[in-house]
C-alpha cells in the first residue's frame, strides 16, 4: 500500500478522533470532562507503550537514586494523569473562560511580571510543557499581560488551525517559529511579552547544558537576545493542584552574566535557564512531560 496514503488515512483519523473529543469534552461540565479524561489518561499509560517506557526511563534517568522503581512507576502514571487534566481544561477553555478563570486560577509574585512590563523594553517570559501552559497565557491576557509566543507548527495544517484558533480566540499572538526572529525583535521593542518554551530537545540553534545531571541540548537564543537587547528573563510557571485548582508562580527576573565574551555568556544563561527549570520540575515532578527524548542528542565524543 502506498507509504503516503497510509500517512494520509492515519493522520485523518488523529485529526476527527481529536475533533470529537473536543466536542465530547465541551459539551461536558468540568469535573465529568476531568472523570473522562483521566480514565482516557490510565488507558493511554496502558497502552502507549513507547511513550510509557520513555517516561520510565526519563523519570529513573532523573530520580532514580532517590525513588524506588514502584515509586517511579507510580509517578509516571501521575504524569498520564496530569497531562490528561490539563488536556481536559485547555479544550475546554472557552467555557472556563465564560465562567470566570479565576474561580479556578490564583497567582503568586505577580509583581515581578508586572512590574518588568512596567518598563516598557518587553519581557522573555521563560516557561515551559509544564502543567496547563495554555490556560495560563489566556490568563495573562486577561490580566492585561501583550502576550505573544513563538512556536512549531503542528505537522497538520489541521490541527496547527485548531491550536493558533485557541490562542488568537485567547488573545494573545501566534508565530510560527522559523523566521520569528525580526517579528519578535519589532515585537519587544514595542513592550511586548514572549512566552518562550525551550525545555525540549528542537533543531534550533543550542549548546549543551546540564540538566537533571546529563547533557541537554538547549535552545540559546532567548539568552542571547537578552543580554544584546537588555531585555529581562522573567520565569513563570503554572502548577496543577491537588483540588484541581491552578496556581500561576512568578519568580523573580533571572541574573544575567554580561561581559565582553558572548558565547561565554550564552553558556552560563543558558544554563541558568535550564536550572530554573529542573528546579520546577523537581518540585513538581509529575507536571513536566516525561515522555520527550529531552537528552536525545548528546556533545560529540572525539577519540582520545
């Protein structure tokens, strides 16, 4: 059977299996679209086998010197059955929004968020594929925060229309990451806010830094622009909590190191980047995305 009409067929069925469901899940109240997902979540630990095992072995990579292999297994299965939530909320965000978003979302620190905006020069907002990201930009919008983010574009057209649908209906622009550059450079000097997500392993420009104790291949950009256009790195996160609430944490704007070599600067940003995130994630372990090859490629060995 031809390769591409078999790519075809699979993709449709992603595509109106993902249309459905959102449908399903809109129509629900809250706490059934929650029940719902979550079920779908334990399944999907069951029978995804290639993203389970990658999440076992992420998750012992990281912590397994201090968990048990029953206490790794469990916190894999938490991770399932965050992302299954926090599934459930972003689709159906519009209702959540009809309703309030703060019956459910409540912020720590905003001040350093705020106050970074306050000085016109725009801000990196340096988050990451932790917890509910989505539903926390269409909360910053709502609270007067010029959101714009930079990202991949989904491998159909299809889906990539739903998800730029949701974030333009929430306010806040999506680029498609490729030639962003100028439109974000233009953007920032008009006192925008970036929402930058680089905790995974992409094709862009990188060095290595360490993360969780092993070599991680990190995006490099948003540290260089920041130290050459004096523009602040301000970490904020959003956090799933036990009662299904969502706190939004501010953290303070991040110490650059500035001198007269660049490419040193990169690395020691860069890497105090990727500390900001580890730390979260060790805090919050079953909210990060476990299933991603984040130490896929690893530093060119050279013979002795």
């Amino acid at each position: 059977m031809n390769k591409r009409f078999v790519k075809k067929i699979k993709n449709d069925i992603i595509y109106y299996s993902i249309v459905v469901l959102i449908s399903l899940l809109r129509a629900l109240n809250r706490r059934a679209s929650i029940l719902l997902m979550r079920g779908i979540g334990r399944l999907a630990w069951h029978l995804a086998l290639y993203e389970r095992k990658k999440s076992l072995k992420h998750l012992t990579g990281a912590f397994g010197k201090e968990l048990s292999k029953k206490e790794i297994i469990q916190l894999s299965k938490g991770v399932f059955d965050n992302i299954a939530v926090c599934v459930a909320d972003a689709v159906r965000l519009p209702n959540l929004v009809s309703q309030g978003l703060d019956r459910i979302v409540t912020v720590e620190n905003f001040e350093y968020l705020t106050d970074a905006v306050a000085e016109g020069n725009g801000v990196l907002l340096q988050t990451g594929h932790f917890s509910n990201w989505e539903l926390m930009g269409t909360w910053l919008v709502q609270k007067g925060i010029p959101l714009r983010v930079i990202a991949k574009r989904s491998y159909d057209p299809r889906l990539d229309a739903i998800i730029v649908g949701y974030r333009n209906k929430a306010g806040y622009s999506n680029t498609a990451r490729g030639n962003a550059l100028k439109t974000m450079v233009d953007g920032l000097k008009n006192g925008c806010v970036y929402g930058m997500l680089f905790d995974l392993d992409t094709k862009v420009k990188g060095v290595f830094v360490d993360f969780f104790g092993k070599p991680a291949h990190t995006a490099v950009i948003p540290a260089m622009m920041a130290v050459q256009h004096d523009i602040p790195i301000v970490p904020v996160f959003i956090r799933l909590n036990d009662d299904y609430t969502y706190t939004i944490e501010c953290q303070p704007p991040l110490s650059l190191q500035r001198t007269d070599e660049p490419y040193a600067d990169a690395q020691v940003n860069t890497q105090r980047c990727s500390d900001v995130y580890e730390s979260m994630i060790r805090r919050y372990p079953r909210q990060w995305i476990w299933m991603h090859s984040r130490w896929k490629k690893q530093p060119t060995r050279t013979a002795a």
